[in-house]
C-alpha cells in the first residue's frame, strides 16, 4: 500500500525555487520512485500560488500542481477540529498563527496522513498532537 503524504507550502515554494532542501530532496525522490502518494491542499493551492509574480506563471505552477489529488481542507467539521486543536495549543503556550497551517495540521491528524513540511509552526502539532510527519 502506497503511504498517502500532503506536502506543505513550504516545501513546494522551495521546490520550485530550486531551493535543495531535505524535504525537496524526499518529494523530488517519490515523484520519481511513486512510493508515496503525494497530496495537495486547496489552501496549499492557494498558498503557492499567492506568491507566484505573474499571471502566466501561475497557470503553469497551477497546470503542474493539478496533476496531484486535492484535498478540499474547510468546511464546519474541520472548522471545529482546526479550532479545538489551536486552543489546546494555545493552552500548552503554543500560538500558532496561521489559519492554513491549523487546517493542514488538523487534516493529517483526522485522517491519519503524514505530512511533508519546513515549517517550524507544525512542530507543536507533531509533539503534542501527534502529527505524523515525514523524517527527511
């Protein structure tokens, strides 16, 4: 069975930047290799695209980024999920501050996904909510 793997915004930017990073070395790898199946986010979408310069450039990245299955990530559940985990965080003295990444965090925990980031704002999801992430 291939592992299911939703690949943050970090490591997408630095991968098309042509940033080498472990986690763009570990993505570059399985898109070759097919061992995992990579996923992408609507708000990872968004994320990426956001900061692409021209309007041209970001129908190419979104023309290349449309070959991975999407993961629609809102909607109320998650809403709920996204905010209980943030509280519980918040408790711990953790404040996370971007909304995406509570979303994306929150999505990997419900359905048991690994997630492939650079991102030190999912480092307290990892240590106390048990977000899977994939060691680079």
């Amino acid at each position: 069975m291939t592992a299911e793997v939703l690949v943050d915004s970090s490591v997408w930017i630095d991968h098309l930047r042509g940033t080498l990073t472990s986690q763009v070395k570990w993505l570059r790898a399985h898109l070759v290799d097919g061992e995992a199946e990579i996923l992408l986010a609507d708000l990872v979408l968004y994320e990426v695209l956001r900061g692409v310069p021209t309007d041209a450039q970001a129908r190419k990245v979104a023309s290349a980024l449309a070959a991975f299955p999407l993961m629609c990530l809102t909607g109320a559940d998650m809403s709920v999920l996204a905010a209980t985990h943030y509280r519980k965080l918040r408790q711990l003295g953790f404040t996370i501050n971007k909304l995406a990444d509570s979303f994306i965090a929150s999505f990997c925990i419900r359905e048991g996904m690994s997630l492939l980031h650079s991102d030190a704002d999912f480092d307290a999801y990892e240590k106390h909510l048990k977000l899977q992430v994939v060691a680079t």
